[in-house]
C-alpha cells in the first residue's frame, strides 16, 4: 500500500510529533523532492511551464485537503507551488503529513500523464 492510499486522522492535539527514525523512514517512501524545512515541515516546490498550471495544481491539492481534513500551507507563483506540511496541533509530523504529501505527488502525476 502506498502513503497515498491511507486517510488522514485528524489530530486532536496531546500526542507527540513523531521521533527522527520514523521521520527518515516515512520520508524515504515519498518521492523525490520532499525534505524538511529548517522548522522540521516538509516542503516540497512543484515546477509548472506558467501560472496557470501551477495554480491548476494548487487547486487539486486544496480539493485534497478539504476532503481529508487536513490542510497544508500552499505558495503559488508564476512556474511553482510550493506544498508545505505539518500538523500545527502537535507543532510538528506526524503521519498523516505524509500521507498528505503522497497525495500531493499522486495530483501532480496525474498532471503529468496525458488524458486518453
């Protein structure tokens, strides 16, 4: 099963982040391009060929977000999105963060591959 497949859970704060080993682990399963900011989010930045397919992109992950409840911050600019993702109850990660990122690659493929 990919990251991309599980649900988040909402967070109701009280639990801890996730600790260093699990961190690496569960970004080792994420494609590439995904690190940590110096704050400890993950971030990824997203290429476009102009605004529009960025914003485009943007739009899929807010979609994505609403239906699992769980919402990065998202910058967009001409050419680029950029997905930031933490949960704020813990101020830190914890899972469901990367499912989220998986989500967010599997939009961007998915912008990738032509329609039949």
């Amino acid at each position: 099963m990919s990251l991309a497949d599980n649900s988040c859970v909402p967070c109701r704060g009280g639990i801890p982040p996730l600790a260093w080993p699990r961190i690496q682990e569960m970004l080792y399963q994420l494609k590439a391009g995904w690190h940590l900011s110096p704050q400890g989010h993950l971030e990824r930045l997203y290429q476009f060929p102009d605004f529009a397919r960025a914003l485009e992109f943007a739009n899929k992950v807010g979609a994505i977000a609403e239906a699992e409840g769980h919402h990065p911050d998202l910058y967009v600019a001409w050419g680029k999105c950029k997905v930031e993702v933490w949960t704020h109850k813990v101020d830190g990660l914890t899972e469901s963060d990367f499912y989220l990122a998986a989500k967010a690659d599997r939009a961007h493929e998915s912008m990738l591959t032509p329609s039949p």
